[in-house]
C-alpha cells in the first residue's frame, strides 16, 4: 500500500505538472504513454514486443499521437485516412506472409493501434480545445473519472451486495458502480459552479455520467482482455499500480466518447 500511495502521487505530480504546462512538453508525455500503452498491449496478447507486424503499430501510434500542429507541421493523412492505412497493410501482412502471420493477428495489433491510439489522442486534443479552455476540461475529465472510481470503490465496500460483472471482475459491485456514477455527477457540478458560466449544469451532468459509465466500462474491457491472457496487470512501469494500461484504461475510452457526443469543444 505505502509502495502504490507513492507511486500514485509522484506519477500523478508529475502528470498533472505537465499537463499545466501543456504544449509540446505535454503533447510529448501523451506520445510516449501512447507508444508505452501499445507495448503493453502486444505484450499481453502474447507476440514479440519488436516482431514486424508490432512495428507497424508502434508507426501508427506515432503517427496518429505526434504532435504535428505544436511543432508548425501540417498532418500528411487525416486519422481516418492514417487508420484505413494501416488497416490495409496489417491485412496485406498475412497475404504477403501466405498466411504466417494470420488474420487473427493482424486484427489484435489493429485493434490495439485504434483503442490505444485514438484514445490518447483525443486526451491531447481536451488539453488543446479550441476555446483555449483546455486545462480546465482535461482537469475536469480527469477528476470525474478519478472520482468515479473512487466513488465506486468506497460505496462498494461499504454498501456492495449485487456483483456487477463477476466473471470479468468479481470485486466490482452494482451499488459500487451506482455510487460512482453520483460521486463523478457531484464532482462535475462542482465544476460547473467554479466554472464561471463557462460549464452549464446540464453539460456537467452529462459529463459526469459519462465519465463513471464510459470509464467503469472501460475498465471492464481491460480486465477481460488481461483476465483471457491470464495477466494481472499490463505492466510494471508503476510500482503497486500496473501499468499504463492499467492507470489509463478509463482515460482512453471516456476522452474520445465525451469528444463525439460534443460535450467538450473540439
């Protein structure tokens, strides 16, 4: 326990400084958890970390997380063009191997590229929202997402009776999954009352609930991938914590799905 409290704050004073920063030194921190993410990832499903069909992926979580606009660069391919892009060439991968490399294969890095990718990307765009705004809306996020697992966490072990989702994770609990959803809604209207009239009422409940839905599923999805290879964490990076995977599984699923309902501006 004293191992993971510390880890937690030097990993979150560090993570948090830089996001005051913003800018390239933030941008840079989000491509290096991205490519770090996507090594946990090949690592967990089992293939060579560096094999051939990896370093595509890592490519194209470069590509998609690179921080073209700070650096005065225009983006070659659009991310859904990169994404087509790469897609093909994981598919053309098996052909070209006479089936060496299945398809099955192919899918998982694919799958991986896209969920890691897409996800940290979109937690650099919240840091860099149009309305110049960004710092807000990322702390925002973050601590409706923070809350919500603690919310969860604490409201099930005191109140916890009815399992959530047993097979996938046997500790979580429906009251502890309720418990989050209010504590994240209460953090966000918090918020919105600081906020100066720049985050409505009816916004910050929405981001809120959001954030414990979208992020408790996203840590759901986490854990069955890890509990079907049989791991218990992605990594080791964060001692007591797992690693980025694990921190960051809630992260890069509610960032892009609060971005393409438009509750945040992009």
């Amino acid at each position: 326990m004293k191992q993971r409290l510390i880890t937690g704050i030097v990993a979150g004073v560090f993570f948090l400084g830089l996001c005051v920063i913003g800018g390239l030194a933030f941008q840079t921190l989000i491509v290096l958890m991205a490519l770090i993410g996507f090594y946990e990832f090949v690592r967990m499903i089992k293939l060579p970390a560096f094999g051939g069909t990896a370093v595509i992926g890592y490519l194209g979580i470069l590509y998609i997380t690179f921080p073209w606009e700070s650096l005065g660069l225009e983006k070659p391919l659009g991310t859904l063009a990169i994404l087509w892009l790469f897609l093909f060439l994981f598919l053309a991968i098996t052909v070209l191997t006479k089936n060496e490399i299945p398809i099955a294969q192919a899918a998982l890095l694919f799958l991986g590229l896209a969920y890691i990718g897409l996800g940290f990307t979109y937690i650099a765009y919240t840091r860099n929202t149009p309305d110049g705004n960004g710092l807000f809306w990322t702390f925002l996020m973050l601590a409706a997402i923070w809350s919500s697992d603690a919310g969860a966490y604490f409201t099930g072990r005191r109140f916890g009776k009815h399992k959530l989702w047993p097979v996938i994770s046997p500790n979580k609990t429906v009251e502890g999954a309720i418990g989050g959803i209010v504590l994240a809604v209460v953090v966000s209207l918090i918020f919105a009352l600081l906020s100066g009239g720049l985050l409505e009422i009816g916004r910050a409940i929405l981001l809120g609930i959001s954030a414990a839905i979208v992020g408790q599923m996203g840590d759901l999805i986490q854990s069955a991938y890890k509990r079907v290879y049989g791991i218990k964490d992605s990594g080791t990076l964060l001692p007591g914590h797992g690693g980025i995977l694990d921190r960051c599984d809630s992260w890069i699923t509610v960032f892009p799905f609060v971005h393409i309902l438009m509750l945040l501006p992009y």
